[in-house]
C-alpha cells in the first residue's frame, strides 16, 4: 500500500506524529506499506523531520498545492492501493488493514472512506461535526448528489480516501487546485466506481490554527465558489460521459 503525504513547512513538524501512526499499524498477511513524503516546494529542508527508514520516499519539487503535491507522489507509488494521509493527521489504529481487507473482498468497490475523529489543539477528541452514513456500501454517484444538493457539503471525509492505484491513474490523480483538490478527486471517483464507508474511526483530523482550511485564502467566498464550480463541472462531464 502506497501512503501518500503532502508537506510544507508550517506542518512538517507533525510529520513525526504521523509516522508514528504508521508504524503502529498491524497490516494484513502479505502487506506491507511505502510512505511518499511530497515537499510543496523545493528546499528539502523538511527532509530533516523524517526519521531513517527505508519505507520511506522524499520527493521535493516546484509549489503548486497540495494536489500538485499528492500527484507528483503518485508517480513515485508502487502499492495496488493508495492512502491519503495529510502531514497534520494520524491514523488510528486498525485503519490500512479495515481498508486493504474491504477492498480484497469486494473487488466491485474502488474506494473507501471511514469514520473521523477531530483532534483539538488541547488534546481531546471528539466526532467530525457532521453525521456519518451506516457503515456499507456508497452507490455510483450517491456522494456526488449528496454534495450538489446540500449546499456542497460531503457526506463522508474525504482526508480518509483509500483508492485502487489503477482507479486513481484513469483519473488524472487529484486536481491542481491550491484546494478542494481531495472533494473533486472523491466526487470523480464516485461517479465511476461504488465506494464503501467504514463505520469505525479511520483518522484523527488535527484542528489547529495553521491548517489550510482555517486560513483566509480557503475560506474567502469567491475563491470557494471557483473552486466549487470546476470540481461540479468535472462531475458532471464524468456523469454525462460515464454516469
């Protein structure tokens, strides 16, 4: 399995946290995972808060976001399976081996998401704010309605993605945008392949002051309704090619 991590400095110092969750993780008979670590940027002084360990990939290269990032990584991935995993999260734990036997035994399914438990500078933990599906199947084309008529909220936490490579390959990876990049990835996914929602907690999602989606840039209303009209046209071309 292929572990996908984008990083820029105002979060490299959690990168520590992550692989820790990593190394935590109790894999399936005959699995094993890589961790691609993609610096936006080319400085490669991030480098230095990665431990030595051959499991290990560091990649650096010219900014462009965090879905240029994740990209760039993928052409560096081995694994049958993708796993996203942001530079300020943790896998709980349980979490790859959940995804890698879900999707060994239902090869109709291309992806899964799971549970999320948000991590608050304090330490505690609570639930994500918005209420999850029943653990079970995502039909073709259920996420995507979801978020075009709720006012373009996702039913299910798109930080928890775990994709078929091959799947992840046909779509051109994720989007190269400076956000939102993981929602269009989602929503294309599931106008091409079923997913599945696993009900038990698949990630601590770290609430912090320096996360993307807290700052200006992300949350300003006519970058967001940008955002949200390319990742809708991209669905909807999908739908009205594929659907």
């Amino acid at each position: 399995m292929s572990v996908i991590t984008p990083v820029h400095r105002s979060s490299a110092s959690f990168l520590g946290d992550v692989y820790e969750s990593l190394v935590a993780q109790e894999m399936p008979q005959g699995w094993g995972w890589e961790w691609l670590v993609q610096e936006d940027g080319q400085d490669g002084e991030l480098k230095q808060h990665l431990p030595s360990d051959p499991r290990i990939s560091f990649g650096s290269g010219r900014s462009g976001g965090p879905g240029v990032a994740r990209t760039v990584a993928l052409g560096r991935a081995t694994g049958e399976l993708v796993k996203v995993l942001d530079a300020d999260d943790q896998l709980m734990p349980g979490t790859l081996a959940r995804d890698i036997n879900r999707l060994e035994q239902s090869p109709e399914v291309g992806w899964t998401t799971s549970r999320v438990l948000d991590l608050l500078p304090d330490g505690s933990v609570i639930s994500w704010e918005h209420q999850d599906p029943p653990d079970g199947p995502i039909q073709k084309n259920q996420v995507v309605d979801h978020w075009l008529n709720k006012g373009h909220r996702l039913p299910v936490h798109p930080a928890t993605l775990c994709i078929r490579r091959q799947l992840l390959l046909a779509l051109g990876g994720w989007m190269a945008l400076p956000a939102s990049e993981d929602t269009g990835l989602l929503l294309a996914a599931n106008v091409l392949s079923e997913g599945y929602f696993i009900g038990e907690p698949g990630l601590l999602y770290r609430k912090w002051p320096g996360q993307t989606t807290m700052q200006a840039a992300f949350l300003e209303q006519e970058a967001r309704d940008h955002r949200n009209s390319i990742v809708a046209g991209r669905a909807k071309a999908l739908l009205e090619l594929f659907g």
